[in-house]
C-alpha cells in the first residue's frame, strides 16, 4: 500500500486540510501519514475557528517518531499544505531533505507542494512571511506545484488566462497542477511539464459551494498518481472526483464536502472531459 507524509491543517469539524487525507486517500488504498500544522475546530471561514497552530517543535517530535518507525524509508509521496508560521515551513523542508536522504537515488519520493497563501476571493490569507517561506523553501523542492490561479500568479507574475498560465511554465522542469483558471461560465484545471499540457474543466455554480475543493483536488491527483496512472489520467480522474462530490454537495445543500458519502465515487471517480483547445493558448 502506498504511504503519503502530509503536512497541513487538521480541521476537526470542516473538511478542508490535511484532516481530509483517509477520506480521499483510504478509497484508493493509499495510507496517509498526517502531521498536523494547526489543531481548529472549524474552518476560519464560519468565524472564529477555535484551536490553535502546532508549535515547530511539536512537528519535529512527530516527524522524529515516524522516522525512527522506518516509515521516512516507506514514504512514497509527501503533500504539503497550510503553514501558519515560518518555522512550520522549515521543518517540513527538512522533513522533505531527509525522507530523500532515506530512500536514496532511484527511489524519490514525489512531492506535492500546495503553497497555501491566499485566493481570488480574500487575497493574501496568510503571513507575508509565511508565504515567502514556502515560496523559498517549499516550492524549489517540488515535484509538482499544486496551487490555484491566484497563488500562480503570485508565484510567477500576472498570467490572467489559460495561455498565460502554459507560457509562464512551458519549460518548468516541475510539473504543475494549476487549478480555478477562469474560462468563461467554467474553471480550468491544468496540469503541466516540459511543454506538454493536461486540461480538465470544472463546472462553476451559481450558490457558494463548501471549502475545500482545492485540498480535494489535490489529494485525489495524489491518490491517481500512486496507483500509476499517467498524467491526463491522474488529471482527468481528479477533476471527476471532484465535480462529483460538489454537485452532491450542492444536491443535498451540504456545509462541508460530504466525503464520507462519496465513499464510491473516490474510490472509482468518473474521468472529466479532457480540454483540448485552451482560450489563449498557442
């Protein structure tokens, strides 16, 4: 079975954050392995969220632990998500350096890198600080950058449209998955490498829709890639999932993503339509 390190939010009552893993991960037999960078009751979007951010301290004691477990040696993936602090950021650096220590050339591990910072919606949601951190530290050791068009932009200047967005990265020796790009009454969700690009589109709905989506996205991608499934697959199978369990959420008017309900359709997502033809690409 497949091991994945995460390192993001725990959210008790919300369904956003690294809290979601087994939701999204246990479906396609993927074990996560979940340190946790805050401990909130719920997301900060109902209001006060309740809780509190865990100390970098508390972190390395947890990593130390699962290392001297063996599990470093067993972690085929690692995701990292929200940062509340600087020092958060470090220690996951580190933990990322010494899992590659661990498993030696030939057997990297992949690692997403969500640099959760802010959205379309709010702008900047976490300390400038914090978010040059995981720009400095956490995005050069990626294997793939998994953000949304907004936190794009920030990390690579104004790219307003899809085109923009494949020209900025087009000879990225990272892979990207760049997610909410607007195209017309849809989101564009791409995934990017060395030129090549993947296109799956999400539909946008005229009622708030939970928090969470991009988390979501970005475990299901996660989950496809470790079962081995070749980029426009992982892309197109994520996608799916998603706009599942989104138009069941709005269907049954639910707060937070009904994840446990959607058991099946994680485990078995039907695949989105590819995109073939992007507004403003070449």
């Amino acid at each position: 079975m497949p091991l994945v390190l995460v390192i993001s939010s725990y959210v008790a009552a919300s369904r956003v954050g690294g809290g979601i893993a087994p939701y999204v991960l246990g479906p396609l037999k993927v074990d996560p392995v979940h340190v946790p960078t805050t401990l909130f009751g719920r997301h900060p979007g109902w209001g006060k969220p309740g809780g509190a951010a865990v100390p970098a301290a508390t972190m390395q004691d947890m990593l130390d632990g699962i290392a001297a477990n063996g599990l470093f040696a067993q972690t085929d993936a690692i995701l990292t998500g929200y940062f509340a602090a600087p020092d958060q950021v470090e220690v996951a650096a580190k933990a990322i350096d010494n899992v590659r220590a661990v498993r030696g050339a030939g057997r990297e591990p992949f690692v997403m890198v969500d640099p959760v910072m802010g959205d379309s919606d709010s702008g900047l949601y976490v300390r400038e600080e914090t978010a040059r951190a995981q720009q400095d530290l956490l995005v050069p050791r990626a294997s793939m950058v998994a953000c949304n068009h907004w936190e794009f932009e920030r990390l690579n200047g104004e790219a307003p449209e899809a085109g923009d967005v494949m020209r900025a990265v087009r000879f990225s020796r990272q892979q990207w998955l760049v997610s909410s790009i607007p195209m017309g009454d849809q989101l564009l969700n791409m995934q990017m490498r060395d030129g090549q690009m993947n296109a799956a589109a999400s539909e946008r709905f005229d009622r708030p829709v939970p928090h969470g989506t991009g988390d979501l996205l970005h475990l299901a991608y996660l989950g496809q890639h470790l079962t081995g499934r070749d980029p426009q697959g992982c892309l197109r199978h994520a996608v799916g999932a998603v706009n599942t369990v989104l138009a069941k959420a709005v269907e049954w008017s639910a707060p937070e993503l009904p994840l446990a309900a959607c058991h099946e359709d994680l485990a078995n997502p039907k695949a989105a339509e590819a995109v073939v033809r992007i507004p403003g690409g070449d």
